[in-house]
C-alpha cells in the first residue's frame, strides 16, 4: 500500500512536471506521451538502464545544449534512448545507440514504438567495440554506459568525432566510488588539458566532460 501510495504522488509530480520539462517550447501531444509511458514505467526499468534522474540529467544537458547529433553506447531496454530522444524531438536531431545483446535490443525496440520517439532514433544491434570506431561523426553529445572497462578506449575513440563544445557523458563514474577503474577512469578524465568535466551524484553517478579544444 505503502509503494502504491507513492506512485500515486510520483505520477501526479511527473504530470504537474511536463510544463517545466517542456518550458522552451509549447507541449506536444508527443510529450504527453512520452511522459504517460515513462510514468507507466516508473520503478521498473531494470536490465542495467538509468535511474530516473540520469535520465532526467541528459535531456536537460541535450536540450540546454541544443545538441542535435548523439550517439549512446548501450541502450539495455531503452530507458536512457527515450529521454535522449525526446530531448532531440525539441533540438531537431536523432541519436544513435547500439546494443549486443538482441533480447534486450528487441525490447527497446518495442518501447521506443510505444514511447512515440522511434523516428528520433538510429537504434543498431552490434557490438560496440567493432562499432563505435568506425562511426564517422561528427557528434556533439554521447552517452557511455557499456562495459565499464572499454570507457577509456570509447572515450578515445570518439574524441575526435565530438565537436568543441560537445558533451561526453559517462555513467556509473562518481567521485563518491572507491573501486579502482572508477578512480582510474575519473582521473583520466579530469587530467585532459582540453576537457572540462564534472560529477552528478544526483542518480547512479555520472560523468559530464566538455570539450572546450582540440588539444
């Protein structure tokens, strides 16, 4: 009762949200729709997706932005792709995303129809480590949130591709963790002369880098 109790008051916040969601524009019926299904789902993404509130963090980043070409590695079932995808229903851009795994792949596939946001979205089945160095770009927002110990090699990978001025987002990474890639990671990131990056702790720990030079 408890938990239904607080659902009720969850979906009633998310509803009395959309204005501030949607203040830069006038609300769609495409965000309404998008919101119904997000709070139908609330509380139930589970198969590694983000929490609520990283989701929540990467619209904003999108949108603030206006970033208009992104790429996601690792979209699991979905939860992450939507928020970004409705961000980009706003700036005019789509975003690409791939997942190995086929099951999970297919899922996603399901809840982007159902979300409203599929023509948004460039989602590929594949693996990211074949993948993402012969994307071509140029892009100027990503979100890693695949195999902890390839962040590194994605990172460097990409950074040619994102343009100055570009974000590059990577999850589970807080100065909060003790775990030695994250410290490693987290450090490689803060030591680049040409990136500026900061932590959310504000959902599972995210990494927010800027690109503000070539070099």
């Amino acid at each position: 009762m408890r938990e239904q109790r607080i659902f009720i008051i969850f979906t009633l916040f998310c509803w009395i949200a959309i204005p501030v969601i949607g203040q830069q524009s006038e609300i769609t019926a495409l965000d309404r729709q998008i919101q119904a299904f997000l709070n139908s789902r609330y509380g139930q993404w589970h198969d590694m997706n983000v929490p609520y509130a990283d989701g929540q963090l990467l619209f904003d980043l999108i949108v603030k932005n206006r970033y208009t070409r992104a790429l996601e590695i690792g979209t699991s079932t979905g939860h992450s792709t939507i928020w970004m995808a409705w961000a980009l229903s706003k700036t005019g851009g789509k975003l690409i995303t791939i997942e190995i795994d086929e099951t999970r792949y297919r899922e996603a596939i399901k809840n982007f129809k159902e979300a409203g946001v599929s023509e948004y979205i460039d989602a590929r089945l594949a693996d990211a480590h074949d993948l993402v160095p012969k994307l071509k770009g140029p892009f100027d927002f990503v979100f890693s949130d695949a195999d902890q110990s390839w962040y590194r090699t994605y990172f460097l990978a990409l950074v040619p591709k994102l343009e100055l001025g570009g974000c590059y987002t990577s999850h589970n990474v807080s100065d909060r963790f003790g775990n030695s890639w994250n410290t490693e990671y987290l450090q490689f990131l803060k030591q680049l002369p040409n990136f500026i990056t900061t932590i959310d702790n504000s959902g599972g720990g995210m990494a927010i880098s800027y690109k503000r030079a070539n070099h």
